[in-house]
C-alpha cells in the first residue's frame, strides 16, 4: 500500500466513526422520546381506565340491588321492599367484606386489590332506609395523585311508605 492509500483509508476510519455517533444521537433520541411518551400517556390511561372499572362496579351493584329480587333490595322492580333493606343493612354492618367479597370489591388474582363501596338509601324527605359501607373521603389521594371514584344515583319506590327513593352507589 501506498502512503496516498494509507492516508485515505484513515481519513475513512473518521469519517465512519463520525456517522456512527451520529446515529448513536439519533437512536438514543428517539429511544427517549418513546420512554417520555409512554411514561406521560401512561398515567393518563390507567386514569382513564381506573375510571371506567369503577363505574362499571358502581353500575354492577346497583343493578343487583334494583334488578334482583333474590339478592337485592327490591320485591320487583322499581318497589324497594323495607324487610330486604334493614336485612341488606344489617349484613352489610355486621359483614361488610362478605358484602364486598358477593359483589366482586374484592379480587384475588394475580394479586388482591379491596375497594370500597358506600350504599344509601334515601327517602325524598330525608329518611335513610339504607347506610352501607365506608364514608367516601372527599379526595382520595395515592401516590400523590386523586385517584377516580365513581357515583351512580337511581330511583326506587317504597309502597310500604308511599314515597320515592334515591339509591346512591359510591366506589372508590
């Protein structure tokens, strides 16, 4: 080889190394923008779809309560029946996790996750048929961010008493 052949080929072997940082910059961009990405839409779904699991149960529970005469607090609906409220009251008092466990609060797999749930039962003039479960907090705080609860509101009658109801669902 000759020393004009020699020269050249190092001034190759610079150049190649040059296009490889280069790449390297590039590659590594994009690779953090794909972590930045991910990591701030993230928390924005599993928001999103925290929300809408709650709801659901929210909408789960009521529908039991209002659609079951079996399980709920109704003889058919919308009649609420008094008897089946104070027994839904108090099993739900004296076993509030057995309550929890029947309508799904609790999951076993793949690792146990508890929500809570608060059941009222109101009458248009204030008589409470039904107080269920924990008191929602105001702001429910995890790690520093309001986590999501979920309401459902429906309506009932009780013949009993001549009035309507208000069922109101909350979980958190």
């Amino acid at each position: 080889m000759s020393v004009e052949s020699e020269y050249r080929m190092d001034k190759m072997k610079g150049q190649l190394v040059f296009e490889f940082v280069i790449a390297i910059f590039i590659l590594f961009g994009i690779i953090i923008y794909a972590i930045d990405y991910l990591s701030t839409n993230m928390n924005t779904y599993h928001a999103r779809f925290l929300s809408n699991f709650l709801e659901s149960r929210a909408i789960q529970i009521s529908e039991v309560l209002l659609n079951d005469p079996v399980n709920g607090i109704v003889s058919e609906w919308p009649l609420l029946d008094k008897t089946k409220m104070q027994d839904f009251n108090h099993t739900c008092y004296y076993n509030y996790l057995d309550v929890l466990y029947n309508f799904s609060m609790i999951e076993d797999l793949p690792y146990t996750q508890l929500y809570h749930m608060h059941v009222q039962v109101n009458s248009t003039d204030g008589y409470e048929y039904v107080v269920c479960g924990r008191t929602p907090p105001e702001n429910i705080t995890i790690w520093h961010h309001i986590a999501s609860r979920a309401t459902v509101t429906r309506f009932g009658f009780v013949p009993a008493d001549n009035k309507i109801a208000t069922i109101e669902v909350v979980v958190w």
